[in-house]
C-alpha cells in the first residue's frame, strides 16, 4: 500500500513537471507570466493581451498573426542581411533599436523604416530600467527620441531590455505617449548547424497574436531567419508590425480604451 501511495506521487510530481514544460507550446505564454498572479488577474478583466496603460503583451488569439521583432541594432553587420531577408520573403517586422547605435548608425535606421518596418526603442544605453527612476527612463526615452528625428524616423513603441518591466517604466513609457512591448517567444539558435531544427522547434511555439523576441545582431540568427519565416508561414501564420498589431487588437475591441 505504501508503495503504491509512493507511485501515485511520483506520477503525479511527472505529470506536473511535464505539463510545466511544455507551458509555453501549449499556450503561447511563457512560464513565469502564467504563475504570475498579476497575469490570472489580468485576464479576469480582459487585459491580459494589452493593458490601459498600454502594455501589449500578446495579439489577437482569434487572428493566426504574429508580429517578428528584432532587438539590439541597428548592426552594420547583420541588419542589413536581415533586412534583405526580410525583403525577399515580403515581410515587415519591428526593429528596438539602442539609442547609442542609433547614434552611430542613423542610415541603417533610415533604411530599415524606407523598407516598411516599424522602430521602436530600446532604452539609450540598454541599461535595465527597472533599476532607473521614473525621471531617468523617460530620459532614455526622450534621447532616444532626439536621436530618431536627426535620423528622420519615428519611434513608435518601447520594449525595455531584458523585458524588465515596472510602474516606473510603464509611467515613463505613458508620458511618451508610447505603447510597452513585450514578447511571448524567445529564444536563438545556438549554431549553425542547428539552425534549421532551432526554426522548426521555435515556430511550433508561436501562437496567435505570439510576439516573437530575436536579435538583428547575432549571426546564427540570420542564418536562420529564412527557415524561420517559412516554419511560420507553413504553420499558417501572417506578419504583422506591432502597431498593426495594436490597431487589430482594437479594431476587434479586445483593447481598453485607454490603451495607446
């Protein structure tokens, strides 16, 4: 009997752990925002896809979209790779450029905005900026901003590096009048050589309305776009930029109004 008791929980504790695993394939959330109480609070009032203060964590779950994003850049090295990729597939995506590189590379900036995608920013100097004041990430924010209209493009939303997330940094990013994006996929190929098992197993993880989180500055990354891009659009799914996202959100009536 007491053996049986002792299988019974081993059972259990490996059912458990595996449906923990597989948490984010099957919802398209990821772990840590599905534990988080915040998050069941959310959704019992309808905001845990965009919040009133314009925090978009996910899309539309009834439109087989998805938005790709591209943090980091602009890279003279590989930005310009991803964005021939980009064109020759006929996709638009979102690039979160740091203020520092912008500064550096403001043609790369005009390009990638020339090419149809969205710019977003991504704090000055990729500082966490949680670990700022309220003062100090609207600083960020607005030399970003400085920088953005020398170059002649527009920033149209914030993603906060290491998507370290606050009411310090929520209020900031209002007072900009700019939306918070985070993401629900992420993750990048280790190699080469994995790069197109990592693209199959990384597509299966997308959800509609998923977010997906890559970097224009790594090479393997690049290297895998392509598959990447096909893995999507066998699944089904349609590219859209973050604020074609929002605008869908909106027009089916899944934001609060005061969502920006």
């Amino acid at each position: 009997m007491v053996r049986r008791k002792w299988w019974l929980w081993l059972d259990g504790l490996l059912l458990l752990l595996t449906v923990y695993y597989y948490l984010p394939d099957l919802t398209g959330e990821s772990r840590e925002r599905l534990l988080s109480p915040d998050y069941w609070r959310a959704r019992w009032r309808s905001e845990h896809l965009i919040t009133p203060a314009g925090v978009l964590w996910r899309g539309d779950p009834h439109q087989p979209v998805v938005a790709l994003t591209f943090d980091d850049g602009p890279d003279p090295n590989t930005t310009p790779r991803i964005l021939e990729i980009l064109r020759q597939e006929g996709v638009r995506a979102t690039f979160f450029v740091v203020g520092t590189k912008l500064k550096r590379y403001p043609e790369l900036a005009r390009q990638i905005a020339q090419e149809g995608h969205a710019i977003g920013c991504h704090g000055y100097d990729h500082q966490r900026l949680t670990q700022l004041t309220e003062a100090q990430v609207w600083r960020q924010i607005r030399d970003c901003k400085v920088l953005a209209k020398r170059a002649g493009v527009e920033l149209v939303a914030l993603r906060p590096p290491y998507l370290a997330l606050n009411e310090a940094v929520s209020r900031a990013a209002q007072r900009h009048r700019m939306p918070v994006v985070m993401a629900t996929v992420l993750g990048e190929p280790e190699s080469l050589a994995h790069s197109r098992q990592w693209a199959w197993r990384y597509a299966r993880r997308a959800r509609n309305g998923s977010i997906l989180l890559l970097h224009d500055t790594y090479p393997h990354t690049v290297e895998a776009l392509p598959e990447l891009i096909r893995a999507l659009r066998w699944r089904g799914y349609e590219f859209v930029t973050i604020p074609e996202m929002i605008q869908r959100l909106q027009q089916a009536g899944l934001a609060p109004g005061e969502a920006k």
